[in-house]
C-alpha cells in the first residue's frame, strides 16, 4: 500500500472511530455504577472526622445502578444498611467481607441509604439513588428513546409518579420480529403484580403488535411483534388499566386509564451514517491532496 493511501485510510480509521463514540448514549453511563473503597486504617477511630471511612463519603447511581464496595483495609467489615444509632435497616447487608474482597448492591428504589459497619459503627457513608434522566411526567404521555448495542431499556413513570413502567426490547431489524419484556414497579421499586394493560406496538405508522386487555400475573409480561419492515424507530403505547384480579375490575387499583409512550431508536442511524459519509469524503479528499503534493516513492 503506497504512503497516501496509508494517511488517507488512517484518517478514515480515526473519524469513523469518532463516529462510534458519537452515537453512545450518555443516559447509561452517567450514574450507572459506582465504586467505594474502605481505607487502609479505618479499623481505627478518627476517619470519622473528615468522613473518609467510606471513601467516597457519598456516591450517586441512577435507579438500577450497582455500587461496589472494595474492601481495602486488613481488617474485616461490613456494609449495612442504616445507622449505628438506628440500628440495620434491612436493605441490604454485606455480612462480613474479608480484606481484598468487594461487595455489591444494585438498587431499584430512589431515595437516601446511609449506611455503616456493624464491626466499626463509626465508619458511615450513604448512597443516593436517583431517577434516570428523561423527560418530566406532563399530560400522561412519556417519550423516551436510548439505543443500546444488543438491546434497548426504556421506562416512564405515571403523573403521581407511584408507577414506572419499564420495556427492555431487541433493537429494530428489518425483517425480524422485535421482542418486549414489559414490567411495572410501584414507587419503592418492588414489581407490581396482576397488572393490565394495552400495548400497541408501531413503526412507520403501521401497527405490528396489538395486545388488549393483557393480565400479568407475576407483573412482567413478553409479547413479540410481526416481523419489522425497516430498522426505523420503533413506537410502544402502553394504557395502564389498573392493578387487581381479572373478573374483579372494581377493586383494581390504580392508574387507570393512563397512556405512557415510548420510542425506540436503532442503534446505528442517520447521525452515523452521514458522519461515516463525511469521513469517506475527507479521506477521498485527503488522498487527492497526497496525490497531488506528495513525491512517488
């Protein structure tokens, strides 16, 4: 391979590269987990004054993220939910992880978790759990597109925000069914039994899966849709019927009647496609330039 058509291929290489990068979805990687290391000498009183028992004091993961807790010290501890002056919680509990060794949470619940050892009740720290970034309930209807590699996750909550509605589906592929695993969580995270529901699944303006007066015992339910004309965006349109038995509509709790929409988006799209247009171009047009200015070798 001559020089020009080296620069002009590395070049490519790095722009399409950068056209990669581009299309990551900043919603999952912001506050998706978060590492917590016990310090060398915690075992002893006096971390306590500068709140570096826990190091950091305090972390922020999204609802769903995972914390990790490294146990750095070479005395043994643990990772309790609560206070020493409360007493555990109950949310979660390492028990007694060795030195050398991690411990991990994944919370599905928004709130403050302060937290401590049992061993060393002056060692504390908290962890906030926050709700993932997207759009503020309005009028009932929630839009929210985030691609992933293989699959996409996409949730909303209700307007009195004591319902999330979560959809994990296989992303877009033209001639392919599109499968959806839908789940309802109340506001403390925990999932909602005996839910019904309507889901309407769309693309281009054409439905591909209709199911009405769904009931999921368990509170998660899997539907698949006909087979997909395009990798277009993919339209869900979720009617939350209420929560109770099937035949006892009168003792459904709520809410009812409530539409949640979402989209999801394939993973390479328009953007990726003219970045990649825009990195050909510029390595045709740096190679006529090597052409043009450069020696034979």
């Amino acid at each position: 391979m001559s020089s020009k058509n080296k620069i002009a291929l590395y070049f490519l290489l790095v722009l399409f590269t950068l056209a990669l990068g581009s299309t990551a979805s900043p919603a999952f990687a912001d506050h998706a987990t978060a590492s917590v290391s016990t310090p060398q000498g915690t075992s002893v009183p006096g971390c306590e004054t500068t709140n570096e028992c826990f190091v950091p004091y305090e972390v922020t993961v999204d609802v769903g993220g995972v914390v990790t807790w490294s146990n750095d010290d070479s005395a043994a501890h643990t990772v309790t939910a609560g206070s020493a002056a409360d007493g555990p919680s109950g949310i979660f509990d390492s028990s007694l992880f060795m030195a050398g060794t991690t411990f991990s949470h994944e919370f599905e619940a928004e709130g403050e978790f302060p937290y401590f050892c049992m061993v060393h009740p002056w060692m504390q720290g908290i962890v906030t759990v926050q709700a993932d970034e997207g759009p503020e309930p309005g009028d009932g209807t929630i839009i929210v597109g985030a691609p992933s590699e293989d699959e996409t996750t996409v949730s909303g909550i209700s307007e009195d925000g004591n319902l999330r509605a979560e959809i994990t589906a296989s992303n877009p592929t033209s001639d392919e069914i599109m499968s959806l695993e839908i789940r309802f969580r109340d506001s403390t995270g925990s999932v909602q039994k005996h839910a019904n529901y309507d889901l309407v699944v769309s693309q281009n303006g054409q439905e591909v899966l209709s199911v009405l007066g769904a009931h999921e015992h368990e509170g998660t339910g899997m539907h698949s849709t006909a087979p997909l004309d395009s990798a277009d965006q993919v339209d869900i349109k979720v009617t939350v019927l209420g929560f109770g038995l099937p035949g006892e509509e009168d003792n459904w709790t709520g809410p009812k009647g409530e539409i949640l929409m979402f989209n999801v988006v394939p993973e390479f799209g328009t953007i990726v496609m003219i970045v990649m247009f825009v990195a050909i171009a510029s390595a045709v047009l740096i190679s006529s330039k090597y052409t043009r200015v450069m020696p034979k070798l």
